[in-house]
C-alpha cells in the first residue's frame, strides 16, 4: 500500500505505532545486523529515544556553516564531489582516514535499508574500529555518517526531493493497516520527514550540499579571509591548484599583456574567454577578472557572463574603473550588475569600485557605490587599496555581502584583514609581477639557480593535467 496524501504521511511519520521496518536480530557488534538492530533509525519507543538523544547530541556538537566551508575547500581528489559530505562528516567525528572511511560508509549505504545479498560485514567493523567508543553511540554515528552518504548526494545532484519514498511496518492494527503490514509513504513534501521521525541532520545536510554545489560562494564564509592567487595562463593556475589553493582568480594584467594587450582598455576579450575555457578544467572554482565587461552596454556584457558561467566559471569581477581615470556612473554600472545576475544568477559577481585605486574619490564615495551595487544583486564588492582599517570597517557595516581587498605592501595582513572583516583577499596582478620579475632575475644570473625554481617535471606534469582534464 502507497499513502500519498500529505496529511496522511505526515500522520504516519507522527504517530509512534509505525516505525521503519524491523531490522533482523543483531549479531555480534561490528556486523551489518548489529548496526542495523542498534541504530535509532530502526528502532522504536524508549530504545528510539535514547538512540535518537545520541544522534541529536552528535549533531549538536557539529556547526552547520564550518562544515559547508569544509566541504567547499574539499582538494582531495581521491573522494568523488557527490561524497564529500560523507568526507567532511567523517572527519568532524574524528576519523583521519577519510577516504578510506568513505569507502566503507558507501559500501554499508547500500545494505542498510536491510536489502542485501552479503553483509557488509568488513566494511561496518572498519568504521566501528575508527569510531571507537561505547557501541551504542559508534552505531548511531555510523548512521548518520551512512544517512549523509546518498541523500545528501542526491541533494548535491539537484534531485528534488532527494528522498522520495520511505517505509513504515504497523506494529499493531492502526490506520486501517494490518499488525507488521509495511506502507509506502511518499514524501515529496517532506523529504526531511516530521515530527517522530524528522531527520535530525537536516541543516547539516543542507549546509554540506551547498559546500559542494557552490563552493566558491561558500569559501567566502570561512574562518579566515579566502586568499585568492590570480592566474595569467594556465601553467600558473595549475601550479597554483597543485599548491593547494581552493579557488583561483585571474588577473587582467597578466592576461593582456601576456598578449601584448594593454590593461584596462577592454581588448582583451577573447584571450579573457579563451582562458577561462582552459581553466574550467581544473578542478577549482574559478572566477574570472572581465575588466568592465568588454562592453558598455549591459545586455552585451551579460552575454558574456552568461557565456562564462554556461562554460562552468564560478565567478566573474567586473570593475567601475575606465581607461582614462573616470568612473562609470552609479546607476549604469547598477543596471550592469543587474543584468548579468539576470543571465547567471548562480554566479559569484564581484562588484569592484574603484574610488580608491583610481583616487577618485573617497570613502563616502565608496559607501554609496557598494551599498547600491550590492542592492542590486551583486554577491560581493571589492574595493582594490581600501587598505585604512577604519574605512574597512565602515565598509563591512554598510553591506551585507562579502569585502573583497587587494594584498599589498599597504594593507593590512591578512590575518588583521580577516579580524577587520574582509572574507577575501586577492593579489591580483602581484604574482604574475613577481614572476617577471624572477624571471629576470634569473636572467641576470645565468650560473645561479633561483630558490623554488619549478623543475622541468614539475611544469611538463601541468600539462599533462590539462591533457587529462580534457579527456
């Protein structure tokens, strides 16, 4: 029997004469039998209680927002992105071989609904033996591990709901169904259950989900300012990824004079969008430095963002700063801003002002511009040279987006940029700068080998990484 009907669902899901269906008698502990007669999930009355009590004590002790930033700084390729929660999750609860972990969580995932031809017996003692502890909570943790495993997956996948049916056994003659009579309850409305039974990792699961499909939105919200190095081609971000880097930026200067363009001046489209293409193949975050925007007018300029994050870029900056040392006006650059969030409203648009770096204007100025650019849709401001620790602060109070600065000889660290308030800090064109700069260094001293100069298999292994990236 289906029960479809939302109110009937809900008063199943509510009413403790049904439970998920018995699991089989437990055997030793460490077996699939043992987690599954051990877990709350399974269990009913008072046993339910207490096992749930120690989930919910789990979960208590874990912060929903520090784990969305884990799993959006998540580098280790060894874990599949649909399974990074399960990752993080693990190693929240202590585990420190964690892909060896989520192995095992995706192996026992698969028999804990009890449909199974062989227990994973092997795999449920590996995580027993990383969660050690009274068996009672080392189940209840496995089964949260196991629960954030598919669902959370599905959710990372765009599965709506990410759970569709569930199952529930009469443990005696209630609603019109038989004692030990098994219904299935749709709830697509309630994908998280209810009442009884609601799923007491809820906000952990919407939080670790949204780590991974927006990662570059969730690094803003770290505990530490992100530090985003800008890249000029692609040898530079991949060394940058290998590095260890959760997000890279690129730096129109580097871009165009790589090019033999000049900076600023808006010629540099298509080596822009060429690279972009490139740097969408590693496996980062990217977002992109469109001057402002190749374009004056918005529908152009949202074409081309839109062109961008269809290629898979997470972000784009687009600056107010012209060529010939004049700002855009307020409410033109307003309409941009609104336009491009129109054409790729997922994507992280960085408002950049340039009242400071251009000394046009000053901190009034800059509060007007980046109140009114965040009221118009963009997801962060970026105010290059804002480097006076009573203007950062102004500026944080007066929007509630992220504040993007520049790294520079003047500025703050970033540690005091980060107390200040700042959640990113990019550097960029100063890297692409020190590597000219290195390279005549080099230059001027043939016979001597600079410090950490990158060896020939080091750079050869870039692009094989983006030979493998493009298969």
């Amino acid at each position: 029997m289906r029960i479809t009907e939302r109110d009937d669902v809900l008063a199943i899901l509510s009413d403790p004469r049904f439970m998920p269906p018995p699991p089989e008698r437990a055997g030793p502990v460490g077996t699939m039998t043992w987690l599954r007669a051990t877990v709350a999930r399974f269990s009913a009355g008072e046993t339910h209680e207490r096992r749930r009590a120690i989930a919910e004590s789990t979960v208590d002790g874990l912060d929903p927002a520090e784990l969305r930033y884990r799993a959006a700084a998540w580098t280790d390729p060894a874990v599949e992105p649909r399974y990074v929660p399960v990752a993080v999750l693990a190693g929240a609860l202590g585990i420190t071989d964690v892909p060896r972990a989520v192995a095992a969580v995706r192996e026992v995932s698969v028999a804990y609904q009890g449909v199974y031809d062989v227990a994973p017996d092997e795999a449920v003692a590996t995580l027993v033996s990383m969660l050690p502890g009274e068996p009672e909570v080392t189940a209840n943790r496995i089964g949260l591990l196991v629960q954030a495993c598919d669902a959370t997956a599905a959710l990372i996948e765009g599965a709506d709901p990410p759970v569709r049916i569930t199952r529930r056994t009469a443990l005696v003659d209630a609603r019109g169904v038989s004692q030990g009579e098994t219904v299935e309850l749709d709830i697509g409305t309630l994908p998280f259950g209810a009442e009884l039974r609601a799923c007491p990792g809820r906000d952990l699961a919407l939080a670790l989900a949204e780590g991974v499909r927006k990662p570059f939105h969730s690094l803003h919200s770290g505990p530490a300012p992100l530090l985003l190095p800008n890249a000029w081609d692609f040898a530079s971000a991949a060394m940058l990824v290998d590095a260890g880097f959760p997000a890279i930026g690129t730096t129109s200067l580097g871009v165009a004079a790589a090019a033999g363009l000049p900076d600023g001046t808006g010629v540099a489209r298509a080596e822009t969008v060429e690279l972009a293409r490139r740097l969408v193949r590693l496996p980062r975050p990217i977002t992109v430095d469109i001057e402002g925007g190749f374009s004056d007018d918005p529908a152009e300029v949202a074409a081309l963002v839109e062109e961008l994050a269809e290629m898979g870029v997470a972000g784009v900056n687009i600056e107010d700063g012209r060529a010939d040392g004049s700002l855009v006006p307020q409410e033109h650059q307003r309409r941009v801003i609104k336009a491009v969030k129109h054409a790729a409203p997922d994507l992280f648009v960085n408002a950049r002002t340039d009242t400071h770096w251009l000394g046009a204007a000053g901190i009034d100025e800059t509060l007007r511009r980046v109140r009114a650019f965040a009221d118009a849709g963009a997801d962060g401001v970026f105010v290059p040279l804002l480097n006076d620790p009573q203007e950062i602060t102004a500026v944080v109070r007066a929007v509630d987006v992220p504040l993007n600065t520049l790294l520079c000889a003047a500025a703050p660290t970033v540690d005091q940029l980060g107390e200040l308030g700042v959640r990113r800090v990019s550097t960029g064109s100063r890297l692409f700068r020190a590597a000219l700069g290195a390279m005549l260094a080099a230059a001027r001293t043939p016979d001597q080998d600079p410090a950490d100069i990158p060896s020939y298999a080091e750079v050869v292994r870039q692009g094989d990484m983006f030979r493998a990236a493009r298969t």
